[in-house]
C-alpha cells in the first residue's frame, strides 16, 4: 500500500544491484528491495540506535564507520514522489526575538521534481544479523538503509509558492542528494569501488529542477497517513511561520 508519511525505521523500498540469493549466477541483478529505514552497521551489537541513522551526509560518508563499508559496495536508490521538509532556522529565532513565548507551528512543505518523474534519493543498504535468534528464524536478518544528504540548493526553485521560500535552503539547509538518471547504473555498480569515483556521483543535481509547496500541519504527526497529505494548500497555515 502507498505510504503518505514514511517515519524513521518504518520500511521504504529501495532499488540495489545484488546477486540473487542461493542462485548459481553470481552477476549482479537489479531488485526491487524492501528495507527498514535506519542503517544498522553489521558490527553494531544492537539495533536500538537505527532512528538516528535515517540520513548520511555526502560529504563524510566514504569516512564514517557506520557507512563506509556500505558505501564502498552496498549502494542503493530509494525512490519517492518527494520528501516532507519543515522551516526552521532564522523565521524561528526572529519570532522569539519579538517577544512570541509560544513558538508557532512549522509549516511543511512538500518537495518533489518540478517535471514530476521520480526523486531518486542516492541511498544505503546494509545486513545486520540478530545473534538473539536462531539462523532459521525470519527475523535473524535485519536489511537497513539511509539516504545520502547534501546542501540545499540556494538557487530559485522551479516553481516557488506565493509568500513561500523561493529556494531550497530557505526551508532547510539539508536535502536528500537527488541521483540523476545518467548517474543510476554507475552508483548501483557494486564492482565500483574506488572511493573518488564514487564520491564524484554525489554532486549534487543540476539547479532548477525541484519545486516545492506548503501542505497540512497534520503530516507532523506520523499516525496521519493518507493521500491528503499531499494535497497543496494556497498558503502556509495559520500560525506557522512563513
């Protein structure tokens, strides 16, 4: 069923290159995979840590030991129609400033591909064995992922909404780094492994190509799950902060 508000260590599926599992053929072959938001490093002795790892900055990490093994050879594409992002940052310190001892809502806005393809969110993946279960048991293995982050565009986006921001980075200053078409193959490669080249599939995308518009307060809570929530509304809210 589709899901309207994907929430830390809830599944998403994702797209990898991977040998099938017990098959004689060891060549790669492109899946369609379902995996729980929230990487757990292999080593990790305990999954109790997966909601803070939904995000993976692209500038650290080839470097980071929670996922530079992964990115070295478990690469993954986790498509979306687009991401929820709040506003945050200035807006909030200049209201409090005023005197406001009640800080306002904030407002959500939905960003997706301005020519409505698909938000390819460069990802990913790896296995976790829980050693509390027995090898027969369904959930021995844990498959986790996270999405790669980078800056946010501060270029104009390619439809802005009336009294809105007019570029990503008014609304946040970090993205999901957005994976072009010509780049998929070479970053679901597993035999790439050089980590220059790699890292060289991680600019960010051409400017010009998001747009973005305000929706429901209501996707603030995850227990709201519906295709209203991507409906676009006229403005921000009343009390947020836009």
């Amino acid at each position: 069923m589709p899901d309207f508000n994907v929430a830390p260590t809830k599944e998403v599926y994702a797209v990898l290159d991977r040998p099938l599992k017990d098959a004689d053929d060891k060549r790669p072959v492109r899946q369609l995979r379902r995996l729980r938001w929230g990487l757990v490093p292999s080593w990790s002795k305990s999954p109790d840590g997966a909601a803070r790892m939904i995000n993976a900055r692209a500038e650290t990490v080839h470097e980071k030991p929670a996922y530079r093994r992964a990115f070295a050879s478990r690469r993954c594409i986790v498509p979306a129609d687009g991401y929820y992002e709040w506003v945050t940052g200035k807006q909030e310190r200049d209201l409090e400033v005023e005197g406001k001892r009640k800080r306002p809502r904030k407002q959500p806005y939905f960003v997706l591909p301005a020519d409505g393809s698909v938000f390819a969110m460069a990802g990913l993946y790896e296995f976790w064995r829980d050693r509390t279960l027995p090898d027969d048991h369904p959930q021995a293995w844990w498959v986790t992922c996270s999405v790669i982050t980078t800056e946010a565009e501060t270029t104009p986006l390619a439809v802005a909404p009336e009294g809105g921001p007019h570029s990503l980075a008014e609304i946040h200053p970090r993205m999901p780094l957005m994976l072009t078409p010509d780049r998929w193959d070479a970053w679901l490669d597993p035999a790439r492994t050089d980590v220059d080249e790699l890292r060289g599939l991680l600019a960010p995308p051409p400017a010009g190509l998001m747009r973005a518009y305000p929706v429901s307060t209501a996707v603030s809570n995850v227990r709201n799950n519906g295709p209203e929530l991507l409906k676009e509304l006229e403005g921000p809210e009343e009390g947020t902060l836009f």
